[in-house]
C-alpha cells in the first residue's frame, strides 16, 4: 500500500510541475503582450472541462482537467485580409478567414489600435519567445536548485568500511590465515577521513592510490574525532575487474572470462557524500540538454518507428528514445515507490525530470513551424527581411506577413503533432520503458 502511495505521490509531482511549466510558458506570452497593449481576453492552462476560473481586468484566468497544454488569447492574430481581396470559399478558404477572424468577439471599439498584428515586428517575436524563455530559465533553475542546492552524490574522502583483508584476486575470501588488510594494519578505522597521502591533498582517492607503489608504506594524514593523525600505510597489489568506461559494465575476454588487471589498493571502501556544484554547472547541463533535445527531435521519427516496432511487433524499448509525459510520469513515480532511493534523492529525481521537461518544451517550441512558438519567430524574421529588402529598392512597405494564409500548414503539423502524441501515449501505456 505504501508503494502505491509514494507511486502515485510522483505521478502526482509531475503532473503539478507540468502544469507550473505550462503555466510559467504562458506566463511568458502573457505579461509582454499587455506591456505592449495587446488585448488578451483568457490565460488557461490545460485543456477539457474548466475547473475553475477567475476574471481579472479584462482577462479570464482558467484552470483546466487536463494539464497537457495551456494557451493564451491575443486578439489579431493574423492581419486582415487585403481591402479588395475576393472572399476565400472553399475548406481551406474558410479555415484561413477564421484564423483572421479568431477572438473578433471580444474586441470593442477602443480595442482598434490593441492587436498583435499592428505590433512591430520586434515586439511581436518579443512575446512569441517569453513563452519557450520562461521554461529555459525554470529548466536551469531546478538545475541550480539540484547541482548545487542539494549536491551530487560523489565518491568522498570518507572511510565507509575497512575490508579484513585484501583478497588477491575478486574470486577470493578472506580467511583466518588472510593477512590483515594495509588499511586495518595501519589502524585505519570506518569514520576516518583521509585528508593527504604523501603530503598531496586527499582529491579523487582511487586515482591516487592507484598512482602509489605496491608494498611500500606511505603516510596518510587522517581526520578522527576531529583530531589529526598520521598513519603509515603499505599498500597491496590485487587483481580485479576492469570496467569499460563507456558502457559501466565488467569487460570480457574472448573466452567469456572478465579481464582482470593489477591494482594499487588499501583495502578500504570509500563512502559517497552529497557536494553541491558550482552555479556554473547548471548552465553547462542546460547547454547540453538542449543540444541534446535537438539531436532527438532531428532523429524523431526513425525514434517513433522504433516505438511503434517495439509496442506492436514486440521488443524492449529504447530507454533513451522518444516518451510521452505518460512514459515520464511512470517513471516518476517507479523512482518514488523505491525502496532502495532515499527522499533527497527522489526529490532530486523528480526536479531533474521536471527540467528535463522544460528543456523539451523550450527545444521543441523553437521548431520554425506553426502552430509553435518558432513558426511565429520564424515568420517575424521574414517579415523583418522582406521588409528591408524592400525598404533597400524604394518600394512601399509590404505591410506585416501574412501567416494567415499558413493556416492549412498549420493545421496539417497540428495533426502530425497530435499523431506522434497518441503514438507515444499508446507505446508507454502498452510497452513502457523499463528501468
């Protein structure tokens, strides 16, 4: 029963931060279009049945059942059609006029000069990219919050366990004839911490001892009960395992046999301790998440095949390919029913899962296409060159683009958009990834 709980506590922690995340995105588009006078009728986040909702000014605030998306209303859009032009018929013809004619109901005679369309084009990309800007910054800062608020589990200088002895090869016991290991000899005990060896201060430890001479004693300055103390230590050479460093796992020989190789060991198990990063770092994971984010979006549908291969043909999924928030919250909560994971490190899960989020969402909003917030960027930096261009040869301002007439583009990557969700969705609920 309480494994069911914590699960549901993680799903339930995704689902609220994914909601925050959608809300801050919309946050983004919101406060810059009233700064600059757009009028904005509803500010909702989610999608279905309304909740409940709030009017402030002359903006509805909505909180919605599903928390999957949010949205904005900015009275036009789109600019009118050109004085003159024959009506547009036809099924695309209709969907164009609508676009234009989007959230005309809420504009009164002193909304004349209030919409976007007549922003210039600098304020208007302005808006476009609040939205993806607010979830790079809230991505970053659950980094900051994670790498160095909480820390980062790493090997310390802490003694965790003195070994009895040291075994000379992994397959080995110690026995009652064993020789004590260097460490216990030395009278090093579980709780010391190792400040220098040789007078070089105590860094990355394995490194180090490996770096020492087998069979001759070194002096090893240790912290106990916060006093100093000085040891002599004679280390031994053992054979052990050699793990391949790209992939973690124990490397084989052509016989099916692990390889072994001679080390420099002690005879002591070092434990982990959290040490927050620099602030610096969360600015390097942010950098790489996203370029990460785009590496997948460019491999996105060789992605979707293996998902859909896997879910209906059969097989194990990519753990590191494409997922749904479905696939997200059901790890999310396998991390949280863990017995083997302490609280801090489920919170610290569960906010590297939300920045991850927001990754994608900024990532994938900067897609030049509409109906996403890049399509609109994209469409401001046409304007601004079609405008130069024509501002160069003398011409008369072409006026703000026409996006409008992307409208059936739009609606056809909305679809292919809706499609790969469902995908997803149905792969992580029939054949999801396992941990």
């Amino acid at each position: 029963m309480t494994d069911i709980l914590w699960y549901i506590g993680g799903v339930a922690f995704i689902a609220l931060g994914i909601g925050f995340s959608i809300g801050l995105h919309e946050l983004g588009h919101l406060y810059p279009a009233k700064k600059f006078g757009v009028k904005v009728p509803h500010y909702a986040i989610g999608f279905g049945p309304t909740l409940f909702k709030f009017t402030r000014g002359e903006t509805t605030y909505a909180l919605k059942l599903i928390p999957l998306g949010g949205y904005i209303t900015m009275l036009g859009m789109y600019p009118p059609e050109k004085a003159g032009a024959k009506p547009r018929t036809g099924f695309f013809g209709r969907m164009i006029t609508s676009a234009r004619e989007a959230h005309s109901e809420f504009e009164t005679p002193a909304d004349v000069n209030r919409k976007f369309y007549q922003l210039p084009v600098l304020k208007r990309m302005v808006i476009m990219f609040g939205g993806p800007f607010m979830n790079l910054v809230l991505g970053t800062a659950l980094l900051a919050a994670v790498f160095s608020g909480i820390g980062v589990n790493q090997p310390s200088t802490l003694v965790q366990q003195v070994s009895a002895c040291v075994p000379a090869t992994p397959t080995e016991v110690c026995n009652d004839a064993s020789p004590a290991s260097p460490a216990l000899a030395a009278g090093i005990k579980a709780g010391d911490r190792i400040l220098s060896i040789n007078g070089s201060a105590a860094k990355d430890l394995y490194a180090q001892i490996q770096s020492l001479p087998a069979n001759k004693s070194v002096a090893v300055e240790v912290q106990r009960a916060g006093a100093k103390l000085t040891l002599s230590v004679a280390p031994t050479s053992a054979l052990r395992q050699v793990i391949d460093e790209s992939t973690g796992a124990i490397k084989i020989d052509a016989k099916g046999e692990p390889v072994l190789e001679a080390r420099t060991v002690f005879g002591v198990v070092f434990g982990n301790e959290r040490v927050a990063q620099p602030i610096g770092t969360a600015f390097e994971q942010a950098g790489l998440n996203v370029s990460q984010v785009a590496v997948m979006i460019t491999t996105l549908p060789n992605q979707l095949a293996d998902a859909a291969s896997a879910t209906f043909v059969g097989g194990e999924r990519n753990p590191n390919g494409a997922i749904s928030v479905v696939g997200i919250g059901q790890i999310a909560g396998t991390v949280a029913a863990a017995d083997q994971v302490d609280l801090v490190d489920k919170l610290s899960t569960g906010l590297l899962i939300l920045a991850s989020l927001n990754f994608a969402l900024f990532t994938f909003n900067m897609i030049p296409l509409l109906p996403l917030d890049g399509g609109h960027i994209a469409g401001g930096v046409y304007e601004s060159i079609k405008r130069g261009m024509f501002r160069l040869r003398g011409k008369k301002d072409p006026g703000p683009a026409d996006t409008a007439l992307l409208t059936p583009a739009t609606w056809l990557v909305f679809m292919v958009l809706l499609g790969m969700s469902a995908l997803l969705i149905l792969a992580d609920l029939i054949n999801p990834i396992a941990l």
